[in-house]
C-alpha cells in the first residue's frame, strides 16, 4: 500500500474526473422520457445536467483567466447530441486545461477548483435523489405480481 500523500490539486483533478464516473452510473440507464421528468418541487435530471453545463462553462473561463491557460478545444465524444454528453465534453477541457497549469496552483485557482467540486457534490445528490424518484415511482404495480396470476 502506497502511503505517500498526493497535493491538493492532484486531490482536486481526481474529484473532478470522479463527478464524471458518477454521472456514468446515475444516468446510464435513464430514457430521454426519465430524464425530462421533473416537477414543480424537483428539478429534472436534464435540468441538473443544463445547470452543470452552463457552471462548467464559467469555471473554464475562471480558470483560463487564473491560470493564463487558452480555453480547451472541443474533444469529441460519443453521442454528442446527449446533455450528459456534452457535460462530459467541456469536463474533459476542464480538466486538460487544470493539468496544463500544474505543479503550481495559486491559492485563488485552489479555491475556485474547491467550489466546482463541492457544486458537483450537490447537484450529482440532485440527480441521485431524482433518479431515486423515478424509479421508485416508475414501477408498474403488475411487475410485483407473479407470472402464473395473470
């Protein structure tokens, strides 16, 4: 077992690719119809994902800024007309563009790196908590019944 401690940013770079495996699993076997689902008291995945996108754009920018690193290029992805889709494409920048700025991280890119994350926390709970719904809610009374009653 490796006992050496790693930095901060490397900490960091590792939640940020986390938020992506996350994603991978919560919206994996979501139809389009479960994702635009929502409710006056909960806001849809796609609405999450809509949310996510538009924060990644401006953490990007931030960084860019902070770090004097160009704005990524677009790196393909599969299915690019998804939202998740194109979540895992600016993340991916993101990323790249953070890796071009170490070792050295300012305490301003630290702080604004540590807010995306906690940002990814809650909105990836959102989704959880959505998804839960879903299929807590999603489920025909029929399925509970056994082949031979019907």
């Amino acid at each position: 077992m490796c006992a050496e401690a790693i930095s901060e940013p490397q900490f960091l770079l590792t939640e940020l690719r986390y938020t992506l495996g996350q994603l991978n699993v919560q919206l994996g076997d979501l139809t389009t119809r479960q994702e635009q689902e929502g409710g006056a008291l909960h806001p849809s995945v796609r609405e999450i994902l809509d949310t996510m996108t538009r924060a990644e754009r401006k953490y990007q920018e931030q960084y860019s800024r902070l770090t004097g690193v160009g704005l990524p290029e677009k790196v393909p992805v599969q299915d690019e007309g998804s939202p998740a889709a194109g979540f895992e494409q600016l993340r991916i920048g993101t990323i790249a563009l953070l890796e071009q700025a170490q070792p050295e991280w300012t305490p301003e890119l630290i702080e604004a790196v540590r807010q995306q994350v906690a940002d990814d926390r809650q909105r990836t709970t959102l989704i959880a908590e959505e998804r839960k719904r879903i299929f807590e809610s999603d489920q025909r009374p029929d399925l509970d019944e056994p082949l031979t009653a019907q």
